[in-house]
C-alpha cells in the first residue's frame, strides 16, 4: 500500500525526470546556435563569450558535433 513519502518520491521522480528532458532540449538548441553562429562566419572568440563564457575549443568541438566528459 502506498504511503505519502513513497507518493512524494514518484512525484519527485516525474519532476526530476521532466526538468533533465527540458534541460536536454535546452542544450540542444543551445548547441543548434553555436553551430549557427560559425556557419555563419562569426568570430569563435565571441561566440565563447556569448555561450557562457566557454573556451573557443568547446565552440569547435560542438561544431564538429564532439562530445566530451563522462555524461
């Protein structure tokens, strides 16, 4: 029989699981943009700067469509 904290947890668990979805397509579009940015002739530099501050490295890696790190 389920109890209220078991009720909360499965909540919980939904939220958790909505809010990685909606950060994922977050990060994709994020990426659609970088990607848009050098097509589009603009200066990696900039593009780091406008991204959060990323190193222009992570700017040719996500044009290039490379993943790193252990996610």
């Amino acid at each position: 029989m389920p109890t209220p904290l078991l009720d909360e947890i499965r909540e919980a668990t939904r939220a958790r699981e909505a809010a990685k979805q909606a950060a994922q397509a977050a990060d994709a579009v994020w990426r659609d943009k970088i990607k848009d940015a050098t097509q589009a002739g603009e200066r990696v530099f900039l593009i780091a700067k406008a991204a959060g501050d990323i190193t222009t490295s992570r700017v040719y890696q996500i044009r290039d469509g490379v993943r790193t790190g252990g996610r």
